[in-house]
C-alpha cells in the first residue's frame, strides 16, 4: 500500500540514529586505536559534536528559508552546512585539547584554506544541479506545448536523470497517443460521410418508388414487380449496412463475444465458396477452392468466421473483373492456420495498403474501372476486428494481377 505523499518512511527516519551511532563507535574505536582512553575520546568526540550541531541547526535554518528558492540554492547551503559543521567541530575538539595559540591559528589557516575549496566546489556543484533543473523545466515545457523534448545536455544527478527520462518518454507516449486520436477521429468523419451517402442514397429510391406506387405512375404487372424487387435489394442493402455498423461498434467496444468450438476451416471455407459462387457466377468471375496439406482444425467461432471469410470473398468478387479468377487457399503453416483470397482487383497504390483495413476505407479508383459499386467500406474493418479477437492477423500484399489477403489463425491460441 503506497504512503501518503510527505510522510517520510520509517527506514528514512532510521537513518539519522543510524549515523549517529556508527560514528560514535567508530570514534570511540579510532581512539583506542590510537592509545587514546575511552573517556578521553568521548570526550572528543561528544565536543567535537556538540560545535557540529551548532553549525547544523543553523545550517538548517538557513535551508528553510530558502525551501521556496531554486534547486541550486538549496544544494550550495546543504554543502555549506556540512562544511561549517565539520569546521566548527574541528575547532571546538581543538580548543577542548588546550593546543597552543599558534596550533590553533595553525588549525585555522588549514580549515579556512580547506572551507574555501569546499565552497566552490559546493558552488559548482549548485550551478550544476541548477543547469539540471533548467533542463527539466524546459523539458516540460516541451511537454506541455505537446512537443517531443529531447534529452540533451550536461549529465544530470541520477535522479534528475531518470525523471528527464520519463518525461521524454512521457511526451512520446502522449504525442503517439495523440496521432492515433487523430486518426481515429479522421477516420470517423470518414465513416460517419461514406454511412450517410450509403444510407442517403437507397433511402431516396426507396422513397421515390413507394411515390410511384402510391400515386400509380406505373401499373402493369411487370413494372409493379420490378418495382418491388428493387425495394427488397434496397431494404436488404439497408438492413446489411446496419448490421455492420453494429458488428463493428461491437468490435471496436470490445464487447464481441466469441463462442469458440472445435472446427473444420476447410469446411467453413467450402461452405463460404459454395454460398458465393451465385454472386461470382452472374458477374462471370471464376471462383475457385483449395486445400493445401491436411484440413486444419482449431478453436474458433464458427460463425464469426464465417463472416470473415464471406466479407474477404464479397470485397474480391466486387473488385475482380469478368472473366478474372479469385483464389482461396486454406491450409497450414508452422503454428498457424492460413486463408489466402486472391483476386484480380488491379492492385492497391502502395501508400493505400496500410489503409485498406480502416472503417470506411474503399478506394475503387485506385482498381480496375470495372469493379462492381457497393459495400460501405466496413467488410475489412470488421474483418480485422474479428481476426484479432482470435488472436490471429491479417494482411494484404499486392500480388499478380491483384491482391492477395491472408488470414492467420492461431492452432493453439493463447488465453482463449
């Protein structure tokens, strides 16, 4: 359980008594080293400390009044306290040891010439910590104004060090954070324009044929008929943009529940070819199955699945010319079961194959012209989703006369 902030720890509390008791040990056995009594060493010592204390007590006034001044200020009178206790316990011990006035005076040029290189060292030292803790406001500022700091300079005392660390680390984290806030927004104005236009668009034939109907603009059989069909494509294309938006909202809410069994990927692959076939067929594109090695079977969830596979073969039927090919192979590699599509879609730019996987993502212009219109841009989004729910990726590379996609499945997935 963590301390409130400002409570000192007991082993820091410990340390003063700690010190004071070594020392007086260590006092007491350098005098019997040096032939000296007990007492008399105590003595010394008890003196020698007394002057010390002084010097310390009001070292540490001095401090407190400078608790609000900078950094440097506070280290330079932390050095120099230390250097008047030790002066002031020499001389004290001295004057106890009734040394002649020429001793002391001897003692005194000695620790005078001793305390003046301790106070520029304790000065130097100051200006280094205070360069330090320039450093580091600098530091987060850069991180305030959403910049990356760099962290640069003179070595810093090792605390300080860290924390310039962290800061710097701090700021790229927040800085990485922010471009993918960035990218998500982008890329829900995006899909938030494409559902409009897709929900727009049917919308206004719907509204346009029921017109007609109601006033009766069209009355024979086979335009009332047509009429109707028209409706039903519209109603269906409407009820499947919807159930992707709510597949990916779930998606993206981590609330898809995944029911895992045991499975054939061959089979929800034969069964996903035979349901496209009609759609290939009446577009004139040849759609072909393959199983490479032994049928792989793992823990899945069948019907997640299943759309997987029915989303990568929609997007590559749509894509794919007349008289073109998509080829789906299903078989194992290493660890993992592999589903690969290819199409003959004309190929993606390479600067667009990051993207092919963000909702809303389409990019017809960039494939062949006579690619079939359709789809709101959410098949592939959904399908990453789903893919990385298993714990398994996919992945697209342009290959022969289109892309290839390429599903990997764990065998063993992991936490599942």
């Amino acid at each position: 359980m963590r301390r409130p902030h400002g409570r000192p720890r007991p082993r820091r509390r410990a340390a003063v008594p700690a010190v004071v008791v070594v020392g007086a040990a260590a006092a007491v056995g350098l005098a019997l080293a040096l032939e000296m009594t007990v007492t008399e060493g105590l003595g010394l010592a008890v003196t020698a400390g007394a002057g010390a204390l002084g010097a310390g007590a009001a070292g540490s006034l001095v401090l407190r009044g400078l608790r609000r001044r900078a950094l440097g200020a506070q280290v330079v009178a932390v050095a120099l306290t230390a250097v008047g206790a030790v002066v002031a316990g020499s001389m004290a011990a001295a004057r106890a040891m009734f040394l002649s006035p020429h001793d002391l005076d001897a003692l005194a040029v000695v620790v005078v010439a001793a305390a003046t290189v301790a106070v520029a060292i304790a000065l130097g030292l100051g200006r280094r910590v205070a360069r330090a803790g320039r450093d580091l406001a600098a530091l987060t500022r850069d991180l305030a104004r959403g910049e990356v700091p760099a962290v640069t300079g003179e070595a810093r005392p090792g605390e300080l060090e860290a924390l310039a660390g962290e800061l710097a680390a701090t700021s790229r984290r927040l800085a990485e954070a922010r471009r993918h806030e960035q990218a998500l927004e982008s890329s829900r104005r995006e899909l938030v324009a494409w559902v409009s236009h897709d929900l727009r668009t049917p919308l206004a034939g719907i509204r346009a044929i029921v017109e007609a109907l109601e006033d009766r603009v069209v009355t024979d059989e086979a335009t009332v008929a047509r009429y109707h069909h028209t409706l039903r494509r519209e109603a269906d294309r409407l009820a499947q943009l919807v159930d992707d938006l709510f597949e990916l909202s779930r998606i993206e809410s981590g609330s898809l529940a995944l029911q895992f069994e045991r499975a054939s990927l061959a089979d929800l692959v034969s069964d996903a070819v035979a349901a496209s076939t009609p759609a290939a067929q009446a577009k004139g594109v040849h759609l072909e199955g393959r199983v490479r090695g032994p049928a792989p079977e793992l823990d899945l969830s069948s019907a997640e699945v299943a759309r997987v596979l029915r989303n990568l073969l929609e997007n590559a039927i749509r894509h794919t010319p007349s008289d073109a090919s998509v080829v789906v192979d299903v078989g194992v590699e290493g660890s993992s079961a592999v589903v690969s599509v290819a199409d003959g879609c004309g190929g993606i730019p390479p600067a667009d194959l990051e993207r092919v996987f963000d909702a809303a993502y389409r990019g017809e212009a960039s494939r062949t012209p006579t690619a079939s219109p359709g789809g709101a841009g959410l098949g592939l989004a959904i399908v990453r989703g789903i893919v990385e729910a298993h714990r398994g990726d996919v992945a697209v590379t342009n290959h022969g006369p289109g892309c290839r996609f390429v599903v990997r499945l764990p065998l063993a997935p992991a936490g599942l």
